[in-house]
C-alpha cells in the first residue's frame, strides 16, 4: 500500500493489511468456514480486494478498509 493510501486509514486497517499481505501465498480459508466461505490459495492484496485461487476457479473478494 502506498504512503498516499496509508495516510488516509488508520493504524488497524494498516496492520490488518500488513497481515494479509503476509498471508499471500498460502492456504486460507474466508468466510471461517461457513456455507459462503471459501478456501484456496491467497494469490493478491490490495488495498480494496484480494484474491484467491480456488479449485474450480479464482475468486475475488472486495472490501472497504
């Protein structure tokens, strides 16, 4: 996330993306496991979706921070 974006959310938005980001590349599961969630690979965070990579096919998932 660019300095700009930073300086515009707060200091638990940062970390919450700094944590995601840390997470790329990996298994993860969205949704904690409910009827809507979904489990697969963390391919890309940004700063309003990421993306993950599921079996069948990939899968994005927006936010606002």
């Amino acid at each position: 996330m660019s300095k700009r974006r930073m300086k515009n959310h707060s200091n638990h938005d940062i970390s919450y993306y700094h944590f995601l980001h840390s997470m790329q590349d990996k298994i993860v599961t969205v949704y904690r496991g409910g009827p809507e969630s979904k489990r697969g690979k963390l391919v890309a965070v940004k700063s309003d979706y990421i993306a993950l990579q599921t079996e069948k096919k990939p899968f994005i998932i927006n936010w606002i921070m």
